[in-house]
C-alpha cells in the first residue's frame, strides 16, 4: 500500500508539471502588402506563409513565396513579381529573429511583442525591429503585426513613369495562426 501511494504521488507530480509546447507552426499565415499612392492603391494578399515559433527560447521565422502574393489587376500582379519583386531571382521573402519578451503561453490573453531579427526581400538583409501582439485563446496563438518597408531599403526601383502610383514605402500586415508542433502526434 505504501508504494502505492508513492507511485500515485510521484506520477500525479510528473502529470502537474507537464511543460506547455515549446514550438508552434503556422502554415498558412495572411500576409498583406498595401500601397497608398496619389493615383492609385495596390494592394496584394498570399495565405500561403510559413512560420515557427519557439515560446522557449522566442525565437521566429517566416517565409512567404512571393509568387503567392494575388492582386486584383493581374497586370499589378504581373508586374509585381517580374518589374518590382524579380521573383524568379528572388523567389522569398523571410523574417528571421527573436521576440524579446516571454509571454505565457498557458495563460489566455494578449501580449504585446517586440521581434528584432533580419528582414529579407529582393535578396537584400535589412536588421529590423517590429512591433506585433501574441493572442492565446486555449493553447491557440495568433500573432499579428503591422509594419513599413521602404522599397529603396531591398533595393527594389520603382519606374519614375509609375511613381505616381506605386507608394515608396509598403504597409504590410501579418497575421499567423500557430497551432502546437508535436513531434509524436497521436492518432
């Protein structure tokens, strides 16, 4: 009986202590660019990012085929990936960092991020810092962030006969569902 009840403690103290997941994936996060120029506004969607995020150690990474991006005029969009974004040569864009804050992803609610890392487009590395919110709802995180890119800092040109209707600097807008990785899924 003695063992027992030893048995029964120690296993109900292993079972209390179970660690949250550390790692998280999103695989089909929104992403958004807009452009707000004087004649007109472009703006191109792709559901199709890819995401990690380690709630241990903060770290995260996104990566968006920039061929996913639809716009609504085909033209932008053609023009867009073989003018602009030259996603033959460049077929990615990346973010790779860390969050600096730890926010407890057992506990629901929300919690404003920062990311510092390295932004990647048209092949050229740019050191950021964005600003961004982890929402947790039951063991489900939603992380999303709202920030600007200068075209000039990828080095992507935009045409002096467009310049009235391409924006110097993009507003782009994230937003990445998370579910929790598990390496030995149950069937």
């Amino acid at each position: 009986m003695k063992h027992l009840l030893i048995l029964l403690a120690l296993t109900s103290s292993l079972l209390g202590q179970q660690a949250p997941p550390a790692l998280y994936v999103s695989k089909n996060a929104a992403i958004t660019l807009y452009s707000d120029a004087p004649m007109e506004d472009i703006e191109g969607n792709s559901t199709d990012g890819k995401s990690v995020y380690n709630a241990s150690t903060g770290e995260l990474a996104f990566n968006v085929a920039i061929r996913s991006f639809k716009f609504q005029k085909s033209l932008m969009q053609e023009h867009f990936n073989e003018n602009y974004m030259e996603s033959d040569k460049y077929p990615q864009a990346s973010f790779k960092g860390k969050i600096t804050e730890k926010p407890d992803v057992t506990v629901n609610g929300s919690y404003p991020v920062t990311a510092t890392g390295v932004l990647e487009a048209h092949g050229v590395k740019q050191q950021r810092t964005i600003k961004g919110k982890i929402n947790v709802n039951n063991g489900k995180l939603t992380m999303t962030s709202e920030f600007m890119v200068k075209c000039a800092d990828h080095k992507i040109e935009i045409p002096k006969l467009v310049f009235q209707k391409i924006a110097e600097t993009l507003k782009i807008t994230v937003t990445a569902n998370y579910t929790a990785y598990n390496k030995n899924p149950t069937k």
